[in-house]
C-alpha cells in the first residue's frame, strides 16, 4: 500500500566529484580576487606576531636593527617577506574594490569584471617593484 507521504519521485544521486574536477575549475576573475583578498587576509593575521617582533627589531636600538638587517639577509626571509608585502598590496587593492562595490559601484557583471583584472593590474607591479627593492635591485 502506498503511504501519501511517500516521494513519487525518485531523488537525484549525488556523487563526489573528483579532485582533478576541482582543479580544472577555471575561476572569474572576481572569484579569484575574492578567494585571493582571503588568503592575504589570514596571510596577514597569521604573520602578525613575526610582522610585530620585525617592528620591534627595528625600532628597539641601533643593535637591534643591525640584528634584523642580518637576519632579513637571508633569501628565506627575503621570500617571507615578498609574500607578506603581496599579501599586504593585494589585500589593501582587492580591499578598495570590495569598499567600491559596497557603494554600488561597478556592481553589474562586467564592471565587476574589469574591476578585478584592475586589482592584478595595480597589485602585480607593485608586488614586482617589491621583489625587487626586497632583493636588492634598487
């Protein structure tokens, strides 16, 4: 007997996708602004006790300078310190995007578009003139 509760339809199966599904995914340029302003943003938190003891390195005496400029000597540091000022300059662009698309503007989807291609645009050559002053250019 068939109970008026029952589903006369049968349910759609769901299956797990696989992970080269994922990574073929080829993401908008606002989504991967808005997954980028998240990563230099947790980046940022994550760093802040090493960003703070720098801080403190260089502004504590004289000696204490000269301990950091040796220690910021060192490639590893050198690239440490690249990621955090990309994730600074991204999170800082990506951030004045998302401020502009709280006042409406550049809502609809192609200016949202080119406001996103506008945020690599400005961070990548800033993030380029950083390497560069980092590791010793100019």
């Amino acid at each position: 007997m068939n109970s008026p509760f029952a589903a006369s339809k049968s349910r759609p199966e769901f299956r797990n996708i696989h992970v080269s599904q994922i990574v073929q995914y080829k993401l908008p340029p606002p989504g991967m602004v808005s997954i980028l302003h998240r990563i230099s943003g947790a980046a940022l938190f994550l760093a802040l006790p090493f960003i703070l003891w720098i801080f403190d390195l260089s502004l504590t005496s004289e000696l204490s300078y000269t301990r950091l400029a040796d220690f910021a000597a060192h490639w590893l540091v050198k690239l440490v310190l690249l990621g955090l000022a990309w994730a600074f300059i991204h999170h800082l662009i990506a951030g004045l995007r998302f401020l502009m698309l709280d006042l409406d503007v550049g809502v609809d989807k192609p200016a949202a578009r080119t406001s996103a291609l506008a945020v690599f645009a400005i961070s990548l050559p800033l993030t380029l003139l950083a390497a560069l002053k980092i590791f010793g250019a100019f």
